[in-house]
C-alpha cells in the first residue's frame, strides 16, 4: 500500500503514473506490476526507510489473499497500517470481537529474538499477534520453528499457514518430539 495524495491505495488498484509514496517515511514510491510479478510498491533505490523490507512473491501475493479473505469475514482488515510508537507495519490489521489482531504472513527467516521484539511491540499497544507461515516452512519445520510459532487457537497449540494455492489457513495441531522450553525432556507427543 503507498499514499496517493487523499488515501492509501492497493497496489493492484493503482494507476500507473500517479504519485504514489511510503506512509511510514514519507519517501515517494513507484509502482511495479508485470507478467507474473505481483502488484507492489517499492522504494526508489537508496531510500532509507525504517519499515521497508523486500517481499517474496508469495507473500505479496499472500498478503492480498489475505485481506480479500478477511474482508469476506466481515473483519474489516487494514493493510500494511504504520505503527508510529513502535515503528512496525503489520501485514494486516484485523478487529476480532471487539480486539485489534496483527495479522503477520511469515515467509522469509525470521529469529527468535525479532519475533519476540515484533510481539512486545503488539502486546504495548494492546494489539494480539497472529503469525500465519508460508510455504517456505510448509514442508521443513525444525523442532525449534514449531516452538517458535506454536500459537493457543481454539484452545489448542497450533502452527497455522495460509496456503497461498488454495487460499485458506491451515493448522497443524500435532507435534513429536518438540521442546518448548530449553533444559526439558522433549515432549513426544503433544495434541
């Protein structure tokens, strides 16, 4: 998403030759569409943005998916909103009975230590985190990445995807052999 001069706009709604630019910095951006490139905003070479991070495809692509999805909902999703105080950019913001959800679409690597920062930052503005994994880790989730990304949903321990294919979330909801917690036994099964 990028600010024309009265809104933000979808990059897949954007006309070319407009004036677009970043609504965390300020920076002007250009839009990038093509065959078989999805529709996005990206900074002009040398720009020095605090929030901007390069994009797979997938999760661009995800992204999108994601917010038609919850539009469907009824959720009323806000893509990509600034979050001043503490400097991050949700892939979606999402209200859920009655609470603001981040909604996160992890496709690239991410450490233990940035996802914790991401979430404090979430929790300091009573915003919850939800992290939905791409395909990246679709297939080869280590032991720690399920301990990384185990979520309470449903009441359950849960690793949840969004299947980009199919454009529905996945849970996995069974793990062998995971260790939530450093210096204990692993847990052999956990339902």
């Amino acid at each position: 998403m990028a600010m024309n001069k009265k809104e933000l706009v979808l990059a897949a709604n954007a006309a070319a030759g407009d004036g677009y630019y970043c609504p965390a910095c300020h920076q002007p951006v250009y839009l990038r569409r093509g065959r078989g490139k999805v529709a996005h905003f990206a900074h002009r070479p040398g720009a020095d943005c605090a929030v901007s991070e390069g994009e797979t495809s997938e999760h661009l692509r995800g992204k999108q998916q994601l917010f038609n999805y919850f539009q469907v909902q009824g959720l009323r999703p806000r893509l990509e909103v600034y979050l001043p105080v503490i400097n991050q950019r949700p892939d979606i913001l999402v209200w859920r009975d009655r609470r603001l959800v981040a909604v996160e679409f992890q496709c690239s690597p991410l450490t233990v230590a940035r996802l914790q920062a991401r979430n404090e930052g979430y929790y300091q503005l009573g915003i919850k985190p939800v992290w939905l994994l791409g395909q990246p880790y679709r297939h080869h989730l280590s032991a720690a990445k399920v301990a990384q990304f185990t979520q309470i949903i449903a009441d359950q321990p849960t690793v949840p995807y969004w299947n980009t294919r199919r454009h529905q979330i996945e849970y996995r909801r069974s793990f062998r052999r995971c260790s939530f917690v450093r210096g204990r036994p692993p847990v052999t099964k956990l339902l």
